[in-house]
C-alpha cells in the first residue's frame, strides 16, 4: 500500500538502526515526533522486516481518547497465554 512505502534517507536509516540495536538488547523505546511523519511505518518496518521473524512479532493497538490502561492491559493479555501465575508468553507455536 502507498501508506507503508518508505523512502531511505539518513533519518530513516537512524531510526532503524537505533530501534534495531535497542530492541535486540531487550531496551525499551519509544519514538516520537509529529502526526504524519512516519513513526508507525518506520517501526512496524523494522519490526517485520528486519528483526528476526521466530523472535519478534508486531501486535498493533489503536488508541483513542476513551482507551484506557486496563483496556490497552486486556488486549495485550489477550494475545498471550497465561503459563502460570504471573508469567504470560506467545501462544504455543510462535
């Protein structure tokens, strides 16, 4: 889709490999900057293009004004499974 293309620049190139080496350290990151810049696309990019595929799997999540944290804590627990108590993983298989 047109929405996804990304044209390589520095910047971009930056932003992948920053999310690529502090994803791959088990660092969180977070990126930021105005509406429209491309920040989904850069890292939904990384994340099922670059990284290894049996190890990282993107799970988007739509907020809006009315999402809460206990809504945003539910959908993610609803894609994992709960192993025992306190401890969620992926499904069995991915």
């Amino acid at each position: 889709a047109f929405s996804s293309i990304v044209v390589a620049t520095k910047y971009t190139a930056q932003v992948q490999f920053l999310l690529e080496k502090l994803l791959t350290s088990s660092m969180p990151c977070l990126v930021v900057g105005p509406t429209g810049t491309g920040k989904s696309v850069y890292v939904n990019q990384t994340i099922t293009q670059v990284l290894p595929q049996d190890k990282y799997k993107p799970l988007g999540l739509g907020f809006s004004a009315k999402t809460s944290a206990n809504m945003t804590q539910d959908i993610i627990d609803g894609k994992l499974d709960k192993r025992r108590k306190g401890i969620y993983g992926p499904p069995m298989g991915q």
